[in-house]
C-alpha cells in the first residue's frame, strides 16, 4: 500500500472518528419535553418550527411568556415571517423579541439571565435545532441557574447541511472553550 493510499485510509478514520463522537452531541443530543415554565425562549434563527413550538406551549397552557431572539437584519427577517408577525402584532401573551448584543448563543444566554431577573422567573424552556442543543446547555447553563428545559426542532437540519452543522458546532464548542463565564 503505498503513502498516499495510507494518508486516505488515515482521514477517512478519522472522519469515521469525528462522526461517530459527534452523533450524541450533534444529532442525537438530550433534550426534554415541554413542561410548565415561566417562559418560553425561542433562539438562533427562530424558524416557524421553533415559533409553533412556543406556541403550542402557550396554548397548552404551559406558560405565558414568549421571548423570540430576532435579528433587526431585513434579510434575516424574511427566512423567518412568523417569527416576524408574532413579535410585530398584539399577542394574548407577554412577548419580547430583540436582537441580542452579541447575537451569539452567549448574547441570548445573557439575555435570558437578564429577562429571567427582572421578570422573577425560574424556570423556562429554550428552543433550538438539534445540532445546536448541546452547546445551547453548556452555554445557558454557564449563564443562569434556574431551571432550564431544552427543547429540540425536528427536521430542521436537511442530509446535505449535516456536513456543515458538524463543522459549525465544533467551531462553536472551540469558541467556547475560549470564552469562560458568562
């Protein structure tokens, strides 16, 4: 077998490797079910997914507060109109929707302290993608100790971007190890 044949069957193991640790993390992380909270937190790009989550734990009576994490960004507002229409039209529940500062998961970790402060809360429910739910707890746990419950959007992640959510979430992770505290 010669050198370049080594080298390929090398990095092939190691993705093999690198696929293997990554799928309890990235596509089969822990997650919970909705529960009673103070309130509902819906972050990253609150796709209409996320938003229907929330929502249906407001109409399950499972809590009746809403935050929605949402860029002022017109081109990031047009991915996401329900999002859009629910933070811009009367609701028959408390809502607050901004844009974080930072728009990282840290800048909504922080953001959810503060509203979590202010508002008396204990507990609330947080809604992400899959890929993005371990990182998500690290960082929120790192930021507040109330109770927190981690809710996951199904079918959010398409075949052909799980190449890239590995590689997003790694980067994530190392940023992470960097920026200790909250």
């Amino acid at each position: 077998m010669g050198r370049g044949m080594k080298i390929v069957l090398v990095m092939l193991a190691g993705m093999g490797v690198y696929t293997l640790v990554g799928l309890p993390i990235f596509v089969f992380p822990a997650h919970d079910e909705p529960q009673d909270v103070d309130a509902v937190f819906v972050i990253g790009e609150p796709t209409d997914t996320r938003i229907e989550i929330a929502e249906a734990m407001i109409e399950d009576g499972q809590t009746d507060t809403l935050m929605v994490s949402l860029s002022v960004l017109e081109d990031d507002r047009r991915r996401v109109p329900l999002a859009v229409e629910v933070c811009s039209e009367p609701q028959d529940y408390a809502i607050y929707c901004s844009m974080p500062d930072p728009f990282t998961t840290l800048g909504e970790a922080r953001w959810m302290r503060q509203m979590a402060d202010e508002n008396g809360w204990e507990s609330v429910a947080v809604v992400t993608n899959t890929p993005h739910m371990t990182r998500t707890r690290v960082v929120m746990d790192r930021c507040w100790d109330g109770d927190i419950v981690y809710l996951k959007s199904e079918g959010e992640v398409t075949p052909i971007r799980w190449p890239f959510q590995f590689i997003y979430q790694t980067a994530g992770f190392a940023k992470m190890l960097v920026e200790r505290g909250c």
